[in-house]
C-alpha cells in the first residue's frame, strides 16, 4: 500500500465531452476571476515528422497565424489583443498547441477564432515562403549562432536513438524548409489538423452550459475527420555506452550532457514518477546531491542540472523519453571526472539512500511547481488538454502533487540504481570560442 502523502490533491473541477465530429472537450470552471484559458492541442509533434520533412511541425504551427477560412492575415492577433487578451502556440516532441488568456467575455470571439482555423489556415505560397524564412531566421538566432544551440536537445537524440522519429532535427534543416510546397502543407493538415486528433480546453469564468452551447455553434460544423493512426515510436534501450563529441566554435566552456531511458510515462507512470523525483533531488537547489558535490565541493561545473525529456515537459511526453543530465565545467574542465563523480553519487544514493527531511524538502518544492503551474488558468488549460489528449485523465492535474509526495525513498534509490553507464548516452561540447 502506498504510503499517505503529505501534500493534498486540488480539486479543480473538470468536466469532459466530446462533439458528434470527434473533438474532445474539457472545461474547468473557476468563477473566482473574470479570466479565461483557451486551449486548443493537436496529436502532433516533433516526432511525427516525415522524413525529408524536419522541422515541419514548427513550420506548420507558424502557419496556422496566417489568416483562416474567414480570416485575413493578422486578424487573429487583432482580435486577441483587441480583447484584452495574449495569446501564442508552441510546438513539442508529440504535440502542437495554441492558447489564448482572455476576458472571460470574449470566450466566444477565442472559439470563433480557433475554429475558423480548424476549418482551414490560409496556406498559400506567399505565406509559406514568408513562414520559411521566419523558421530559418529563429534557427539561425537560437542555435546556429548562439553559443550551445541546440544542446542538449538537438544534439543528444542522434546519439541516444536510432529511428527517424527519435533521433532527428525537430527545428528542421534548411534544405528540407526551403523544399516544402504548399501541396505538401495541405496535406499535413488534412492528416494532422482532423476535429478527431485534438482536444479543447477551457478554464476559467464559465458557465458549463452556456460554454457548451457555444462551443457547438462554433466547432459543432467543423468537417469531421478521424485522428490518423499513430505510428510506434519504440525502439530498444541501449546496452552499451554511447559517446559523442563536437566542437562549438561560439562556446567559451565545455560543456556535458547525459541521457537515460526510463519507464514509459503515459503506461507505467507508477514507475516512471520516481524518475522526476529523482531528477529534483540530485539537482534542485543548492542542498541537492549534485550541485553541493560538483559546483560546491568539487568545483568540477559551473552548472548542473537534471530533469526529464529533452524539452523538460515531464508530464507532457510520450514513450521513450530519457532522463537527463547536464553540466557547464570551467576552463580546462575533464567530463570524464564530472561523468565519474556522477555515477559515484548515483551508486551513493541507491546503497545509502537519502538524508533526513532530504525527499519530503523535495516533494513540497516540487508540489510548489505543480501548484504553481496550475494557478493561472492557461496553465490549467494547457495541462488538462495534453493530458485528455495523452492519458484520457484531465483531472490527473488535481492529482499530480498528492502522487509526487508518495514516491518513495525505496522507489528513488530504485531508479539511481537503474542509472548505469552502459545504459548512458553523452554529448560533449568542445570549445572553439577563442581556440
């Protein structure tokens, strides 16, 4: 039996539908400010990705603020911030979202606008080629020409995987953005953009019914088309170490990062969560394992930090995902040394355990996280439509903090012992800046 958590569930209120065309509904009422979330959360990502495609998930969402069926271009920003509202989207490795806080007078004008889109972006060769090149010019400005772009989230898949899905450019190569047609962009909404592969979501100032009957009349028309069948994206654990090393010539300092396989998070959550307790503890705060050993005592890093999935989204990824290390060391700094210290301080806590008050200090600050997160209603939104969408469970939101503060110290020494080497992989960054 699980012991009791000390820290309690929310109890958001969260109410789930789904339309006669397949789009999933979850509403959360909160009456206590005259605020709104919108969310609207597609089942695709980064990893959906033909190949010879890189990079068009993030394309495509930038296309999808280019005008609609009833929309000229810059109408959906006009109306947003002519409400009083802020709005924007993001793209992740297994889903594309787009969100709106707003008065929570303007719900209708936020379901209008995202089902106007729904029905069809305007993708036309203007805006496409104008889109390309905005993609590029982010590329150039967040990883090509800043020091450590890219890493590690660009530069440990490739390492670490061996399928297409896994292990590519999720920004894109600049050969395969500058090949795409609008032919092939229709397409990818056809397949990808269907009512049946997304979720709504609404958080806030509203009346269940009231919000019900809107959300009819604006997405109830919206053509019905079914989810695509979502590929596997498994592919086996390593069993042997796995090294790379590149020269940065923007990076001033070396720098290290390690990843690991871990449970599935979506079908073995149970034995996944100790994995992102485990992260907190070895690298949250000054008192944790790792920055008290290596930047404190050591003084073998700068920096380290420690968390799950390449995009840090811990609760918002699919299987395989990895946890993952990574370190910043100081001139003439040996990833060797930071790699040993490292494995020393897993084995140290799998055979010795945690310090007094150590999990319990852990917990809280992460429940503060979670809690956090959720406060602002976009936040609630957000989290309640990619776990609908993933899980079929919005209300684990509620639920999120209490399961964090059963983990275990028994389930956290399990998972650093999981943590060996042969089934490590690591990039290394290399130093050109000044060389």
């Amino acid at each position: 039996m699980a012991p009791r958590s000390r820290i309690p569930a929310t109890k958001y209120p969260v109410e789930r539908r789904t339309l006669d065309n397949g789009l999933r509904v979850v509403l959360a009422p909160d009456r206590s400010a005259p605020v709104i979330g919108v969310a609207v959360v597609y089942d695709v990502g980064i990893r959906s990705e033909p190949e010879g495609r890189t990079g068009f998930a993030h394309l495509f969402e930038h296309l999808m603020f280019q005008g609609s069926e009833n929309l000229e271009k810059l109408a959906h920003f006009r109306h947003v911030q002519g409400s009083g509202g802020t709005f924007n989207g993001s793209t992740h490795l297994d889903y594309t979202d787009y969100f709106e806080t707003l008065p929570s007078n303007a719900l209708e004008r936020a379901l209008f606008l995202e089902a106007d889109r729904m029905r069809g972006p305007r993708l036309t060769e203007e805006n496409l080629r104008n889109q390309v090149d905005v993609v590029k010019e982010e590329i150039r400005v967040n990883v090509l020409n800043r020091p450590y772009g890219g890493f590690p989230w660009l530069k440990l898949p490739p390492v670490m995987f061996d399928t297409f899905a896994n292990a590519h450019d999720g920004y894109g190569s600049f050969d395969d953005l500058e090949s795409a047609t609008v032919s092939d962009a229709a397409e990818f909404f056809d397949r990808y953009y269907a009512c049946g592969n997304a979720v709504l979501s609404v958080a806030g100032d509203v009346d269940l019914d009231e919000a019900m009957t809107l959300i009819e009349r604006h997405f109830g028309d919206v053509p019905a088309r079914p989810a695509p069948q979502r590929p596997s994206f498994a592919e086996p654990d390593l069993t042997a170490e796995r090294r790379e090393s590149y020269t940065d010539p923007l990076a001033p300092l070396p720098a290290v990062a390690a990843g690991w396989r871990i449970p599935d998070p979506v079908n073995d959550f149970a034995a996944y969560l100790p994995y992102v307790v485990l992260a907190e503890v070895l690298t949250d705060g000054d008192a944790s394992r790792l920055v008290e050993r290596l930047v404190l005592r050591d003084r073998t890093v700068t920096s380290v930090g420690g968390y799950i999935g390449f995009l840090g989204e811990a609760y918002e990824v699919r299987d395989p995902t990895a946890f993952l290390l990574q370190a910043h060391l100081p001139p003439g700094g040996d990833s060797d040394k930071v790699m040993r210290t490292i494995d020393e301080e897993l084995d140290r806590l799998a055979a010795d355990g945690l310090a007094d008050g150590e999990l319990a200090r852990t917990q809280a600050r992460m429940a503060t996280h979670l809690l956090r997160d959720t406060d602002a209603v976009l936040g609630r939104a957000l989290r309640m439509a990619v776990l609908e969408q993933q899980r079929g469970e919005p209300a684990l939101l509620n639920e999120l903090p209490r399961l964090v503060g059963e983990v275990t110290e028994a389930q956290v020494r399990e998972a650093a012992a999981a943590l060996r080497p042969q089934r490590r992989a690591s990039i290394e960054v290399v130093p050109g800046a000044g060389a």
